[in-house]
C-alpha cells in the first residue's frame, strides 16, 4: 500500500496484496466478533442477556479499532507525519460530535412536544369567548365530524 524505496513493481504489487489481504482477514474477524457480541449480548444466542454498560463498550472499542486501522493502512495515514493525520481526524471527530448533539436536541425537541400535547389534551377547557362564539379549533372540528 506504501512506496518502499528499492522494491521492483512486482515485489511491490506483492508486498500491496499482502497488507490488504491481512487487513482484510484483520477486519473480517473484529466483524464477526462485533456481531457475535452483538447476539449474544442481547440474548439471541446462548439465552443470556447481557447489561448495555458492558456490551456498549466493546461494541464501541471494536467498531474504534476497525475505524483506526481503515484510516491507518487504507487511508496511509499511519505513515504521515502528526500534524497531517490531525488535519483529517479531528474534523471527523466534530462530525461525530455534531451527530451526538443534533440527536439529543432532537430528542428534546420530542419530548416537549409530547409534554405540550398532553397538557393541552388534559385541559380541555371550554374555549368560547364571551360572546358564546366557537373557536377556529371547535370550527374545524365541526365541520370534519359534518
């Protein structure tokens, strides 16, 4: 994957298929043992469930490593020097960020509204002015139940 100084094309060619065939086998088994963790963590396989404190953390550190090792050997990040890495990790890291933090504002913004409509469904007060007139909501409802 990297341009050793002094291989010919063939060696070279060789020595790329080998990184990315042991990459490749490297990723196929931290896959599976995500996915095995995965089943058996929540009960599929085995019978036993386990506690989201311990399965969310080796799901988290498996899924770490595998994203280390894509940007480290296929991205050729590995072999740069620090300040270049950087300038294309941590962006990604604000990204992840921005996810995390758009997701509970999300989740916020539901659980109001959930709030809100069910205060407004408890109330149900009689809403006419003081002249005995309907309100636009009761208009409605009048005129879809016709």
């Amino acid at each position: 994957m990297g341009h050793a100084h002094g291989l010919s094309v063939e060696e070279q060619r060789k020595a790329d298929i080998t990184v990315g065939v042991k990459g490749f086998i490297l990723l196929l088994i931290v896959t599976f043992a995500e996915v095995g963790i995965a089943l058996i963590g929540n009960g599929h396989i085995g019978g036993m469930s386990w506690s989201k404190w311990i399965m969310v953390p080796l799901m988290t550190g498996l899924s770490l490593y595998k994203a280390y090792y894509i940007v480290s050997i296929f991205m050729h990040l590995g072999h740069e020097v620090k300040g270049m890495a950087m300038s294309i990790v941590l962006p990604m890291f604000l990204l992840v960020w921005a996810i995390i933090a758009f997701l509970w504002e999300g989740d916020n913004w539901r659980n109001n509204r959930n709030y809100v409509n069910k205060k407004a469904k408890s109330a149900k007060v009689e809403s006419k002015d003081a002249l005995g007139l309907k309100s636009a909501d009761e208009l409605s409802n009048t005129v879809t139940m016709h």
